[in-house]
C-alpha cells in the first residue's frame, strides 16, 4: 500500500501528509479500530476511511484525494 | 530491560538495559534501518550513560529527531527513574513429548474440588496433560490459593498466571496492596509460573495464555514471542467478540508463529477457526452448578475442539 502512495506524483504527495500505521502494534491496532477499519489494506483520507481491503488503482486514489483537498489546508 | 516507545521515528520501540549505568543490549525493534541501529548497538555496548548522552541528543533525521535522540531521551527517562525497568515477559519451556490431547482450564479460582474433578475426568477421557490458563487462585484468604497451586505442583498440571496469580505472587492482591495470606512458597511458585506456555499437539504447534493483561506489563513487547497472538485476539477482535474484524486477523495470521491458540479471560466458550489458526477461548471452571474444561483433541482432519460440563454435585 505505500508503495502505491510512493508511485503517486510528486505534485499530489505535496498536498498530502501519509501516515502508515501497523497492525501488528497497539498503536496500529486503536489506529485501525478507531476508523472502524475492518480489513488490510485500508485508506483513510482526512480521517475517513475511504478503501478498504484494496489497493485503488492510482486514478481513483488521485481523485479521491483531490475530492477532499482544499486548498490552504494541508491534511 | 527497557522497553521505550519512541516518538517520530522508524522503530516502533527501543530496548535495552542498564547496568551500573552502562548501557547494555540496545535494539530498535518494529522498524528502521537495521546496519546503522547494529552499528549504534555495538558502539553503545557497557558505555556509561552520562558518556554517551552527548553524541545521542539532537542529531536529527525525521520529524525534528532521530533514532539515537529518541534513545538519548529514553536513557535520560531511564537514569531519572520516569520510565521503570520491565520484567521480561516469561514464556513457558516447551513440554517434551508428543501430545495428542489435551484438556483446558480457566479461572479455577482456588477451586481444589473442581480441579480435582476436571484432572480425572479429563484423564479418563485420554487427555495427557491438563492446562490452566490463569487465575488458578482468587485471593480469598481461607487456604483455598494454597491448596490450589499445591494440588497443581502435585497433579503436574500446567499452568500460566493470570492477572489474580500475578498479584499474589507480587504481595500486592487488592486495590490498597493489602497482605496476602498465601504461603511464601506457593507465592513463590506463581511467580515463576510463565505468563505465555508454549506446546505441541500432533504436528500443530500451540500457545496459552489468559489474555490482555500481559500487554499491558512493561516488558511486553508488540514485537516479542507470540504479541502478534495476544494483540490480535484479545485487542483487535477483542476476545474473539468483534467477528467484523475477522478479515482483518486472517491477514495477520502469517505473522503468528502458533496455529493453536488458547486464551482465557472472558468466562465465554468460544472456538474460532481462521486460516488453519485454531483459536479458543475457555471460560471459567465454574459456571453455576457446573465445572466446565475443554477437550482438544488432533486429528489427521484438524483440530477438535469439545466443551464438557460436569455437574458440580455429583
């Protein structure tokens, strides 16, 4: 999945801040469960989770972020 | 040891100890880069804290930090006593010889009788060795405690601390650390009961345990034996209770090094197959008028899982 967010162009990865979290940790884990996540991989976006045990082809990512950028706003 | 969970870097934790003041064992674990974190290891390794502290604080790689800074910062957390030392979490030798069936119980509570009852019932029905997965006492002051970790030496059966054990063991059973009437030795004896016990059944290996407290000691590690089994089933699913994150654990079945897992803290009676990970959930010894175990038995088909109950009075 971060390589998926890695291939993004560098003109998105300057609007966004990744965070990857492991489900193998207590972190990861109330991370996964506060997003109320239920399958590997998932993507939230500004705190919504928006794919879920896919990894979304990159146009569809790239669309989904844009639908949530404002400018100004970095999240 | 330390365990430390450092801020704003790749690891997830940082290990290591002290002695006379002399750094010891440093490992970055969940994460990082492996050549530089054995690099710093080994140049760290027997050098006084106060020494090293200097090349450590400030050196900056990600987020306004670094791998050595976090481990500067936990030292310094360290030699002013706000991070306490961890006892390491304690997992059983595994038991030699080939086990074919077993029975389980759980929340004995001091319960001698019932013990007693399970041991031989479970005996005649061709179990080879009797489990116990944790609050083999109850703190209840009247020789029950004694009795029962006694009749557990005696029987052989195999048994793992729970979070009422654990107390016991540390004279600090109640919420105001009251005395514990125990006898030394059997509190003695709880204390070098292993938290997680390890065994064979058929060509299927296995791990018992009671359940979340262990995380919750300073020793545990997210990344140490058998945590993937522990957060897995008492976090993530909680207990086995929260079935929508099912496809969530099948993905994180192939960091668990058992395919049997046994657990007992909720009281509940629960077997969970995932992937060819047997997961069960054994509940207390005594439920009303019953005595309640569990029987696992291997087969060439996989793992049978039977719950069996005995009328208390018989």
């Amino acid at each position: 999945m971060a390589e998926s967010v890695q291939a993004l162009p560098n003109d998105i990865k300057e609007i966004i801040e990744v965070y990857e979290w492991d489900l193998r940790t207590r972190e990861g884990i109330q991370r996964f469960k506060r997003l109320r996540a239920k399958s590997l991989p998932s993507v939230a976006l500004n705190e919504e989770l928006v794919f879920e045990a896919i990894i979304p082809p990159q146009e569809e990512l790239i669309q989904a972020i844009m639908d949530r950028y404002r400018p100004n706003q970095r999240s | 040891m330390y365990v430390f969970k450092p801020q704003g870097v790749c690891p997830a934790e940082i290990h290591f100890a002290l002695e006379n003041n002399a750094i010891k064992d440093v490992r970055m674990v969940g994460g990082g880069c492996i050549g530089n974190s054995q690099l710093i290891a080994g140049l760290l390794e027997g050098m006084d804290v106060d020494k090293a502290l200097p090349f450590l604080r400030g050196i900056v790689c990600r987020n306004g930090t670094s791998c050595p800074d976090q481990l500067g910062k936990a030292l310094l957390m360290a030699q002013n006593g706000e991070i306490a030392e961890a006892d390491p979490i304690t997992t059983g030798i595994e038991e030699a010889g080939e086990l074919l069936k077993l029975a389980v119980i759980s929340e004995a509570m001091g319960d001698s009788e019932g013990i007693e009852r399970v041991y031989a019932l479970s005996k005649a029905e061709g179990a080879q060795a009797l489990y116990s997965l944790g609050n083999l006492t109850r703190g209840g002051g009247d020789g029950a405690d004694d009795a029962a970790v006694e009749l557990a030496v005696k029987k052989g059966i195999r048994v793992v601390q729970g979070p009422i054990d654990r107390m016991i063991a540390l004279g600090r059973f109640g919420d105001h650390g009251a005395e514990v009437s125990v006898k030394q030795a059997n509190r003695d004896r709880l204390l070098i009961t292993p938290l997680i016990r390890m065994f064979n059944l058929g060509d299927r290996h296995g791990v018992a345990f009671h359940g979340g407290f262990i995380q919750d000691l300073p020793g545990f590690s997210d990344f140490g034996p058998y945590a993937s089994e522990i957060l897995s089933v008492c976090y993530l699913s909680d207990y086995l209770r929260d079935e929508s994150v099912f496809p969530a654990m099948e993905t994180m079945l192939k960091h668990f090094s058992a395919s049997i897992v046994l657990f007992g803290t909720t009281g509940e009676w629960k077997h969970v197959r995932l992937g060819e990970v047997d997961m069960i959930n054994v509940g207390s010894l005594r439920s009303g008028e019953f005595y309640r175990y569990a029987l696992i038995e291997w087969t060439k088909g996989g793992v049978v899982v039977q719950f069996r109950s005995t009328p208390v009075e018989n």
